[in-house]
C-alpha cells in the first residue's frame, strides 16, 4: 500500500455538494427513512488520511474524523491489513459461542491501557450506545439497585435508554417515548457558563447536593459522565469537579463510570481522557469510536469484580467484538502503544490552541476556546454576551463545507464549532483549514 492512496490537498473542483452528490442524494430521499438525516450531502468514495474525495472529485480537509471515528486517520495502513487478513480468514463465529483469540487481544490490550490501579475485565459489543447500556446494566446488577445519574449537556446515544440519558431531547428522543425509568440528571461543571469563580469542588457540590436531596442514594447504582462532554460542546469539567464527585461516590456505594466513547483512546493526548483529571478514579469505562479505524466496536472495561458480577450469558450479542472489527481494534491500539500516535495528538493540540486562542482574541464573536489534544472547540456568542449564537456557527459551518473543509457543530446550543482531526493530518494542511475558518469569520 502506498504512503498515500488519496493526495493529501483540498481541492474544489465542483459546487459542494456537486451534481453527482446532487443525484445520489435524490435517490438517497426516495430511498432512505427521513429520521436518518445528512449534515452536509456530499458522498464520499474514498478517504486517506486527512482527506476524503467526493463523488464529484471534490477533496476535503476532514476535521471530524466520521465524529472521532478515523482518529489514526482515514484508511491508516495497519487498520487496512489487519482487516484484509482477517476477513480472508474468519468473519463471524459469536465470541459466547465459538470464540476467538482476537477478541481476547482487544481485551487484554484495554485492559492494560485504561487508567486505575486495579485488575480489570472487558467485554465487547457493537457501538458506544450500546456499551453504555451495558455498563449501566453491570453497575445495576453489582449494586443491585437502579438508579443512574448523569449531567447536564450529557450525550449517552440513540437508543431507548441512552436519549434518555441524554440532556437534549431533541433531536435524538422526542415524541419517541416513552423514556427509561430511574434516570436523574444533574448540573454538571460548565466553566465559561457557571456563576465567575465557582471552583470545580463547589461544582461538584452544588451535583452532589442536587444528588442527596432530589435522587436520594438509597437506590443510586451509578453515576455515568463524559470526563469532557462530546455532543455538549467539548465542555471541559473545572479542575477538582470529577474527583470530588468519585469521592463522594465511593464514599456512598456508587459506581463511577466514565463515557469516553468520543473522548478516548488518544484523542485528548492522553490514552483516556480521564488521564487530565487528577484524582478522578472511575470504576467502568465506555469505549468506542476511534478503537477500530473505521470499524464497528466498542467495549466496557473496568474493575474486575464489578465486571464480573454479571451471571454468564446476561452480556454478549450476536456481533459484539466481530473477528474482523477486533483485528482493527488490535491494530490500533498496537499502534498507539508503540508510540508517536499520542504524541501526535498532543502536538495538534498546541497547533490548533495556538490558532484558536488567536481567533478568539481577534473576533468577539468567539466567547471560549476549549479542549484537549486534538478535541477541541470554540464557543460562539453574541459580542459581549453569553448569549448563544447559532446564526454565526451556521455561516461558518457552510462557509468551510463549501470551500472544502468539513467542521462539526456541537453543543446543547448548537453555538460551538468542534475540531476532530485525524492524527495523521500534517501541520500545512490543518493550517489550510483554519485559515478557511478565519476568511469565514473576516467575512461574518
């Protein structure tokens, strides 16, 4: 395989979307329920790297990663060999039925690699939706109680517990109901909207408080929050809100998982996201997106005994923890422990804060700069304001989707612009990209 199967360049040879997207999409809406929407409807052929091409011939500087998917970058090397072999040789047997060494690799592999000071297990399963369902359904069955309490601009999944843990209903649980039981929510650490001067231990006690007197912990099983919150808007929790809360938690009997499904394996530069947070000691992780290159897998790792409280046969499914996929999954984290790859997030992060930070200082209309490695945001606002501003994310938004750069919006306003790049995109074309973002911003 060549060092690069797509050339490492934007360029723009048609309107985006151009008439060969134009065509598939038509077809597309005669063919494809309404509820599955398309952010920008441009089809994709091919991907490398940082660069995907469109059917069109259009190449476009990716900055979501297919939302943190492709974090070793588009059709990496090692991910393409390891799934050409693997399909070759076994594609399905049913890991609770006729296992498989692969599955067991991924395990062994994650559970060297998530932070805690204790032994852990693993189990495999399709999505990050689903491998938070399980985690809550572990946490139950070790604490045998129900309660689960996540935060405020929480994003969990589609599925029917996980909208229900999440903190918008729209779009993702509306007029799907009805919602799971025993779900709580609390006010989470929002540093750039909480009162000026609240410490992230008065955050956590103003959750904790929230906790006592409206859920109770009689029946609490778990607590289940993303160490920096995805959907929500890349929101980074104060210093001393995360392990104050595990701190009450162990202290109450209550299970701490951690949703890293879009913050973890190496995209914060750190293995787990919950790596930045000192003292932030979570029982169970949630895993997915980037473990596979592009393959469908994720997993729950954590303590041993919590892991185990399950009777056998109450976890697994059909295709959870696929040969093929694992093969992926091995791949990939074969690659980050072998080094660079983390280091590579960290080196974006500088790039991309460096380059936000000047933004900010220039344009008012960008009230914050947040994130890690390479999982960052910016947060926009009406000049001199808090107020949210959807209107200018939208300019920008199609003002790089039709020059050629494709940006994610997030958050519970929809006024932030995340930055999820491929680890494997060089500095000259992520520069290319932001300078796209600014001419959008010189022009708002």
């Amino acid at each position: 395989m060549s060092e690069f199967t797509v050339a490492q360049e934007r360029k723009v040879v048609t309107s985006i979307p151009g008439p060969k997207s134009q065509a598939l999409h038509q077809r597309r809406l005669d063919a494809v329920s309404a509820g599955a929407g398309a952010a920008l409807p441009v089809y994709i052929e091919k991907a490398h790297g940082a660069i995907i091409v469109d059917a069109d011939g259009n190449h476009m500087i990716d900055l979501g990663s297919g939302i943190g998917v492709t974090t070793i970058g588009h059709t990496n090397a090692g991910v393409v060999k390891a799934v050409q072999e693997q399909v070759a040789n076994l594609t399905h047997t049913l890991f609770t039925l006729t296992p498989y060494e692969q599955y067991v690799e991924v395990c062994e592999l994650l559970n060297k690699h998530t932070p805690g000071n204790f032994k852990k297990k693993s189990v495999l399963f399709n999505s990050g939706a689903e491998a938070v369902e399980n985690a809550v359904k572990i946490a139950r069955k070790a604490t045998r109680k129900n309660g689960i309490v996540v935060f405020d601009h929480a994003y969990h999944g589609r599925t029917n517990l996980t909208f229900t843990m999440n903190f918008k209903s729209a779009p993702y649980g509306n007029g799907f109901g009805p919602t799971a039981p025993s779900i709580q929510h609390v006010p989470m650490s929002y540093p750039y909207r909480d009162p000026q001067g609240m410490t992230g231990v008065e955050a956590a006690q103003r959750s904790i408080n929230y906790i006592e007197k409206r859920v109770g912990v009689e029946d609490l099983a778990a607590i289940v929050i993303e160490p920096i919150q995805g959907e929500g808007g890349f929101i980074v929790p104060a210093e001393g809100f995360l392990k104050t809360l595990s701190d009450w938690a162990h202290a109450n009997g209550v299970i701490v998982i951690a949703d890293e499904v879009q913050a973890g394996v190496a995209r914060t530069g750190k293995w787990f996201a919950s790596e930045h947070f000192e003292g932030w000691e979570p029982d169970l992780f949630t895993i997915a997106k980037g473990i596979a290159g592009g393959m469908p897998i994720s997993a729950v790792t954590g303590r041993a005994e919590i892991m185990d409280a399950s009777h056998p046969g109450g976890l697994g499914g059909t295709f959870g923890g696929n040969p093929v996929a694992a093969a992926a999954a091995v791949s990939v984290l074969k690659e980050i422990e072998a080094g660079g790859v983390i280091e590579r997030a960290q080196e974006l992060g500088k790039l991309l804060g460096d380059r936000l930070n000047a933004l900010k200082a220039k344009y008012p209309v960008i009230g914050d700069v947040r994130g890690h490695g390479a999982m960052m945001a910016l947060e926009f606002v009406e000049p001199g304001t808090l107020n949210p501003n959807k209107d200018a994310v939208d300019k920008l938004v199609k003002h790089c989707h039709s020059n050629g750069v494709l940006i994610l919006n997030a958050g519970t306003y929809y006024n932030v612009i995340r930055f999820l790049p491929p680890l494997a995109i060089s500095d000259a074309l992520l520069n290319e990209a932001l300078d796209v973002l600014e001419e959008g911003l010189a022009a708002l």
